[in-house]
C-alpha cells in the first residue's frame, strides 16, 4: 500500500511512528512536509530518505505526479486548510485519512469510558448516545438514575448503536433504558460521508470495526503497527470525568456570543436538499430500528429523545429537511413502538440558554435535564 503524507511537525511525527515496519505493509510514496527546526530529526528517526520529503508548495506536483492509495494528513492549526487544498487538487474523498486525532489525548477517551463501563457495569442503569447536541443538553449528575454518558461531538447513528452493543454485552450489565438523542440531520449524516473522519480513528481502536471509513480493518491491520491497533487495551482509569470526557462541557458556560449570533440564521441554514442523501438516510433508518431491537432484545427500554433549539434554528431550519426528518422518525416509532419525546420546540428557552443556535450551554442543561429525568421516570415506571 502505497501513502502520501502530507503533515509536520507533531501530526508528521505521530503518523510516522504508528505506521507499519512490515516492508509489506505500507510504502512511503512521499512526505509532503513545512520544514520546520525539529523537522530533520524527526525524518532521520523514522529513517525517511530525503529524496522522497518535498516542501508544502510542492503538494500540487506530488497529488499529480505520483502513484498513491491514501493520503494520510494531520497537523493540528491547518488539517482543515490542508484537506481544503487535496480536495482542490482532485484527490478523491475516499483516499484522505485525517489522522488529526493522533495528536490529540482525546484519541482514547471512548476507550477509556467503555473499559470503566466494563469494571463497573452494575453501576450504570441508563445508557445516552448522540452527537454534541445531546452532550451538551444533557448533565448526567442530574439524573435520578446513573447514567453512562456515551454522548460525543459528531457521533452518528452507527458508532452509538456499536457502543451501545459492547455496553449492554458486557458481563453484569443493568442497564434499564437507553437515551438515544436524534437531530434534525441525524439521518443525512455520516461521519466519514458527510464529515471530517479523524473522529472515526477513536472508535476503530476500541471497537475493531469502521464504517465508510476511508481505511477498513484488514487495511489498517495492513498499514498500521500492531501495538497502535492494541493500544486501547490497559489504559488508565485514573481520574476519568464520567459526565464531561473530553471536557468540553467547562467551555459552555456562557451564552450566545456576538459572532454565534451573526451565524445563527446561516447555521440552522446549513441542512439543505444539496445535503440529503438518501442512501444515508435509508441506512441510518434501518441502523436505528436495528439499535431500538438491540435494546428490546436486552430488555433495556430505548427512549428516542430530541434536544430543545433556539427559535431562530426552528425558524430557519430548512422546511423541507425537517418535514424528511419527522417523516423517517414516525416511521421508526410505528415499527419499534419506542417512545418519543420532542423537546425541539420546547418553551421556557431563551439565548440565555444556549450557546449557540442549536446547543444548550451549562444553564440550558441545568434547565433541560430536569425534565428530561422526569419523563424518562414516568416511562421506566416512576423508577
């Protein structure tokens, strides 16, 4: 297999030292670099020929010229700008890889929070999962009922019904309800067709598996060392947040700022029929009745939830995607018969509750968890 690099200075220096040495198993068709001072020695570690390093402005010749697989880029102030140019360039979607994740510690927290699942799985009596639209909504210490709090940025319909697998097959687990959060776009969404994909890396570690993921798992068993791929296993518990892994939930404490507010109206706007795609939109419905049977099989009572917005998201959000969205969803509902509940025009919030157009902040949290809590009770039976 034959990659391009494209990345420097810590990116460069991560994805070199987590590829293959199996001369069989990847093949250097050029690193495309920024010659910083540390540069040199990083090349000479990983012993990269020179003749094979090029300068950044170079990139057009070597997308041109050169015979590649994948491209393999990171660097953690320009990943989006260097995408932006490989796709100028006309390198196909399907070949990037963006190892962004590899410098950062978030890399194992999904991992970390599973295996404390793992060890204390009688602990836990409710599962969530969602994108950062339930992660910010929701403050699992409010809850009546313990809460495993599986919710991260960007997570779709797949990578929550995955986690919920493994948590409700692991030894002694009591889980007795399941909080599966939906957003107007959660059926158009894919987190390597519609979305950057360095988040995918996170999951493939822990749960062995990917999903339209430009690399599957006999590729990167093939283009990976052995030890990164195991590198999941045995990590420390110590000091693990439950409710805020990633720590992003100290960030939201504030409400909506002068520039959230002049890009409120673009942002609801962003869902358009240029977005819909419906071949994600069949699979993530059928991925979503497969996850509520997966909760029934378990006797674990699957609730569908919606996130309160901003009036001006209600307002904005384009007619059409929303009609498509409500659509799908009643499908699900008559055919599982799992409970619904819409907060997405829930009264009572205002732009002091939120941070931006479309996720609440800390004192939106505080307001919505409530009642969140009380409805989950009535429908696990008062519990």
């Amino acid at each position: 297999m034959r990659i391009l690099v494209v990345a420097y200075g810590e990116g460069l220096q991560r994805i070199l030292s987590v590829l293959s040495e199996n001369s069989g198993g990847v093949e250097l068709a050029a690193v495309v670099t920024v010659p910083l001072a540390e540069q040199a020695e990083v090349l000479a570690a990983h012993g990269i020929p020179e003749e094979i390093v090029h300068p950044y402005y170079e990139l057009p010749e070597c997308v041109r010229d050169l015979w590649y697989d994948y491209v393999f880029y990171g660097g953690l102030e320009a990943h989006e700008a260097i995408r932006k140019d490989l796709l100028a360039l006309g390198v196909p979607r399907e070949k990037l890889v963006n190892l962004l994740l590899l410098s950062s510690a978030r890399l194992y927290n999904v991992s970390r929070l599973m295996h404390y699942h793992e060890a204390h799985a009688g602990a836990f009596s409710l599962l969530a999962t969602g994108s950062s639209y339930a992660h910010y909504a929701l403050d699992g210490r409010k809850m009546s009922l313990p809460l495993l709090d599986f919710t991260f940025d960007s997570q779709d319909i797949f990578y929550g019904l995955a986690l919920a697998r493994r948590a409700l097959e692991a030894p002694g687990a009591a889980l007795r309800g399941v909080l599966i959060n939906l957003a107007p776009w959660s059926f158009s969404y894919d987190m390597s067709r519609t979305q950057e994909n360095f988040l995918c890396l996170g999951y493939a570690l822990l749960l062995h598996e990917t999903h339209h993921f430009p690399l599957s798992l006999p590729a990167m068993q093939q283009v990976f060392r052995a030890d990164f791929l195991r590198s999941a296993e045995g990590l420390s518990l110590d000091g693990i947040d439950l409710y805020d892994l990633n720590g992003n939930k100290r960030g939201m404490s504030h409400a909506i700022g002068v520039r959230d507010f002049l890009a409120m109206r673009s942002r609801a706007e962003t869902w358009t029929a240029e977005k819909y795609y419906p071949e994600t939109e069949q699979e993530n419905e059928a991925l979503l009745i497969d996850y509520i049977r997966l909760c029934q099989a378990h006797r674990a009572q699957p609730i569908l939830y919606i996130a309160p917005v901003t009036e001006v998201y209600r307002r904005y959000y384009p007619r059409q995607s929303l009609d498509r969205f409500y659509a799908v969803l009643r499908r699900v509902v008559r055919q599982t018969g799992a409970p619904l509940l819409d907060y997405f025009a829930a009264p009572g919030y205002g732009f002091a509750d939120f941070r931006d157009a479309d996720h609440l902040n800390l004192a939106g949290s505080a307001k919505f968890t409530p009642c969140l809590d009380r409805d989950v009770r009535q429908i696990l039976g008062g519990a």
